[in-house]
C-alpha cells in the first residue's frame, strides 16, 4: 500500500508503472518524465508534498495511485491521516490578527528566475517581536518553515489558488526554541584549492541543483570545501545549509554567475 509519507522516489521504485498515473493526474507531474530530473528529484518530496505541489488533495492522489497498482477497495487503501508538514488548512493561530511589520512578494522573483531567500531573511530582519511578515509564494515553501523556526517564528497558511499561498511568519515575544546561531563565514584564503568542485548547469530545473551539492558533500571528508559554480543564488540550497549549520561563503560574480564555497563539518 502507498502511504501519504512515502518519498516519490520510493513509490516508482517498487511501481515505475505509476509515473504515467502522476503525469495524468497533474501537469505539475510532466517533469518526472525527465529521466535525469526523475532520478533527483522524487527523492526529496514526499507523496503528500507532492499532491499540493500539483494542486491535489493528498487523500486523492493516494487513491488514484493506489487504485493503479490494484488495491480498488476503498478500505484497502484508507490510512490514519499523516503529518505532512503543511500549515494549510490548519487551525487559525491566535496571533493571526498581529500587527504587519512587513509583506514580501516572491512570485515576480522567482517567475525572473531569482532565488528570493535573501529578501525573506532582510524582511525578517525588520520584523520586530509580536509583528508578523507575510511572504507571498508559488508554492507552500516546506524548506522555510524550519529555517524561520530557528530565528523565533511561528508559521502558518492560506491558500487562495493553486499557484497563490500566502504565509504568516509570527515573532514570538519568548521563543520556544533558541535561534541557532548562524554557521561561521569561511575565511577569504579557503576560496583556493577546493577538494571538489561543482557546475550547476543554467537548464537543470529544481531540485536537481540542491540534489547535486548534497550528493557532492556527501562524497567529502569532514573539513573538506566544496566549490560550488551557480547560475543563481540557491535559496532552498541556503536554507538546507543554514539548517544543518554548514559554513558557507557566497560570492557574486555578475549575471548568472554565483559562486559558494562550502566546508563539510569535521564532525
């Protein structure tokens, strides 16, 4: 039976069948028919993540790809409802009538092909305690949620279309969870001699980028770098970095040119 918080990648590993199933039920699915982006990007996305991404209802999708690999009675395939990670449909927080102290849209951002992650991080700068900001998105932005948590907010959110979410960032007065303190800049000199480098090609769509640097890390001792060549500054990359508390360096270089320097933990 496929369950709500099965990773894609795991799914078309036991059923490649159902690739057609996904791509039939939204357009959102069509990339999957990238056999290169099929190799990174299921492994990152969940069956859940990925019903909202393609503008479903999770439960609906789970029947459609149940029901595909022949299990048609509707109480073969009922399960008890899943975390998913999403604040879509839940509850109003009480904060939710909470001064503004800032609105971001990155939808114009990111339809020019930037990456908005440091525009979210210099608006939440200018939040004060008590005030919300509001980022207008896309797509629900999973990856940010953990992140903003570190910095002492609370999030939860609407959806007014299937490519409009509108995310409530709430400062709590008194965090539940202490901020980690941001990874240390690597210093100047260790931009020469990487232990590995990395090009990210201008036509590899999301999340094959951030599949690539991960998988590159992983092949490094502890206290190596890796020299990342971007087109673009790598937001959901950035988050994941700052999540795992990686130390990392960005260096502009013109248009579609970033490059990042990352050190591997010594353990």
């Amino acid at each position: 039976m496929i369950r709500s918080e099965m990773r894609i990648s795991e799914v078309l590993q036991k059923h490649p069948q159902l690739l057609e199933v996904l791509v039939a039920a939204s357009p959102a699915f069509e990339k999957l028919k990238n056999p290169l982006l099929r190799h990174t990007m299921p492994h990152l996305v969940s069956v859940a993540q990925a019903a909202r991404i393609g503008g479903l209802e999770p439960e609906a999708l789970l029947e459609r790809l149940n029901q595909a690999i022949g299990l048609e009675e509707p109480s073969a395939i009922i399960e008890p409802p899943q975390a998913t990670g999403s604040r879509v449909a839940t509850p109003n927080p009480v904060w939710i009538e909470a001064p503004l102290g800032f609105v971001l849209d990155v939808r114009p951002i990111l339809q020019a092909g930037g990456e908005p992650f440091q525009n979210i991080m210099a608006a939440a700068a200018k939040v004060s305690v008590g005030q919300r900001l509001i980022v207008d998105a896309p797509f629900e932005p999973f990856p940010l949620y953990e992140v903003m948590a570190k910095r002492g907010f609370e999030a939860w959110c609407e959806q007014w279309d299937t490519r409009y979410f509108q995310v409530h960032f709430y400062r709590h007065p008194t965090p539940a969870q202490t901020p980690a303190a941001p990874p240390k800049p690597l210093e100047q000199p260790l931009w020469d001699n990487p232990q590995a480098t990395l090009q990210i090609e201008a036509n590899w769509e999301p999340p094959l980028p951030l599949q690539r640097v991960l998988e590159a890390l992983a092949e490094l001792e502890p206290g190596q770098r890796l020299l990342v060549h971007h087109v673009r500054r790598p937001v959901h990359l950035l988050a994941r970095l700052e999540q795992d508390g990686l130390p990392y360096r960005l260096r502009d270089l013109g248009p579609g040119k970033v490059d990042l320097l990352i050190q591997k933990p010594r353990g």
